[in-house]
C-alpha cells in the first residue's frame, strides 16, 4: 500500500511510493524511498531475497486460515484433533 512504512531485514526504512507492472499486470519493480527518521512504530518486517538465491515455492492465500475461532477450546469440546480446523 503507497506510504506505508516496512522495514527491511537488516536494512533500513522504507515508504513505497510506486508499483511499476508490465503490460501483462505483472511486478517489474518497486520503488521505495528510505526513512531513516521514521518516528512512528513500524508493524511489517520484510526478509527480501534476491532472485539469485530465490527458490521456485508455491503460495496459498487464505482470508482466514482457520475454520473457527477458538481452536484449542473448540477442538476440546467436539472431541477433535486441531489440525482438522484447517481451511
């Protein structure tokens, strides 16, 4: 989201500015400027990884991960594992 502030492992604050995509949608880049003076507190840390050394990986989106709230009472109560309460 532009201007919301993350901070890069072992690198320094950044703000996005703007998300450049080719004509197919796709990410070619991000911008970003750093913030050193950031005065706010900072909710995301990013744990960037090269395309060198990045690895093929599949990822599932999920809005919720879980398919009731309270697992360990839930689980309990009907008797269950808690692994079953996987979406």
């Amino acid at each position: 989201m532009p201007g919301q502030p993350v901070l890069l492992r072992y690198g320094p604050k950044v703000v996005l500015e703007q998300v450049v995509t080719n004509a197919a949608g796709e990410v070619e880049k991000v911008l970003v400027k750093a913030v050193p003076e950031w005065e706010q507190k900072i909710k995301g840390v990013i744990h960037w990884v090269s395309k060198e050394h990045s690895i093929p990986a599949k990822v599932n989106q999920y809005s919720q991960l879980l398919t009731v709230e309270n697992v360990a009472f839930t689980a309990k109560k009907e008797g269950k594992d808690w692994l079953e309460y996987f979406n």
